[in-house]
C-alpha cells in the first residue's frame, strides 16, 4: 500500500467509513512522522 493510485483504487470498492478511516489515519501517522523529524533536525542543530 506505498503508492497512492492503489489506495484510491481500493478506496472505490471498500465503505466510505473504512477509506476515510484508513486514509485520516495514514495522514494522521504521517503528520506525526513529519514533526518527529522536524524536531531531530532541530535538536541536532
């Protein structure tokens, strides 16, 4: 599940309330991941 067009292509067949579950969730881990780094970055400065 790396690349975006087989998630948008499961998205079409799975409920609504899955996809958007699935999906607020992976942003969600992404966000986190993204300021985890932001905030290495700082520290090693």
């Amino acid at each position: 599940m790396g690349n975006g067009v087989s998630k948008s292509n499961a998205g079409v067949k799975l409920p609504k309330r899955l996809v958007n579950r699935q999906m607020l969730r992976s942003i969600f881990v992404l966000f986190v991941d993204k300021i985890l780094n932001f905030s290495k970055l700082d520290a090693m400065d």
